[in-house]
C-alpha cells in the first residue's frame, strides 16, 4: 500500500525547471508515488509562493529570468518559506557547493536516477 494514498494529506511538491520533458518526467513519477505536484518552467513563478506553500520545492539551479540560487536564498530569508525544504537540481559540476551556498536543503546532480530522487523527497517529507 502507498503510504501517500490518503487524498486529503498528499504532500504537496513544487517542481521548477526549465527542461519541459525533466519536469514532465519527474511530475509523472512524483504523482504515481502519490504526491501533488505543481509544475513550473518559470523561476518567477517559485518566489510567488505565498498562498498555497508546498511541502517542498524541487528547484533547478538554472532557471530562465532569476536563476535557482538566487530564488532559494529568498525563500530561505522570508519567515514564511524559510522552513520549506529545497532540493536543488543541476547538472552543474558544482551542484552542491551552489546548493550549499544558497542555503538549500540538499542537492542532486543531473542525470539523476528516479528512485534517488524519490528517496530524497520521501526523507524531506516525511
């Protein structure tokens, strides 16, 4: 049984990047694991978050108009994001020290397996 299942208290996932079929792939597999997912090619569209706050944020580092680094470290400074975990995704050689440096959660470098991803997202969740 999915441990997910329960329709009223599905976590809730932002997933930003600007790589069309990269966010279709991880949508699908995020929401076959149960999750609710909000999808964006768009960096604006993550500092917005105000209303519906996710439970996570799945964030590339490159992103078109603001990049990835510079929206983590706004959502790390503002009290009402600050405490929502954020995974930074890039194929970027030095993922983690820009991870690191923007104050993100953790990282994961691209090409990355689905179940790593799962498994890092399952822990940040829980």
């Amino acid at each position: 049984m999915n441990k997910h299942s329960s329709s009223t208290n599905k976590k809730k996932i932002l997933v930003a990047d600007d790589d069309t079929a990269i966010l279709h792939v991880m949508t699908l597999m995020l929401e076959d694991d149960g999750y609710e997912v909000t999808s964006t090619l768009d960096g604006e569209t993550v500092q917005k978050v105000q209303n519906e706050l996710p439970d996570l944020v799945l964030l590339d580092i490159w992103m078109s108009g603001i990049d990835g680094k510079e929206i983590c470290k706004q959502l790390k400074s503002q009290k009402k994001t600050k405490h929502i975990p954020i995974i930074m995704i890039s194929a970027n050689k030095d993922t983690r020290d820009i991870a690191k440096e923007a104050g993100a959660d953790d990282f994961i470098a691209k090409p990355f397996e689905m179940q790593d991803l799962l498994a890092k997202v399952e822990k940040y969740t829980k």
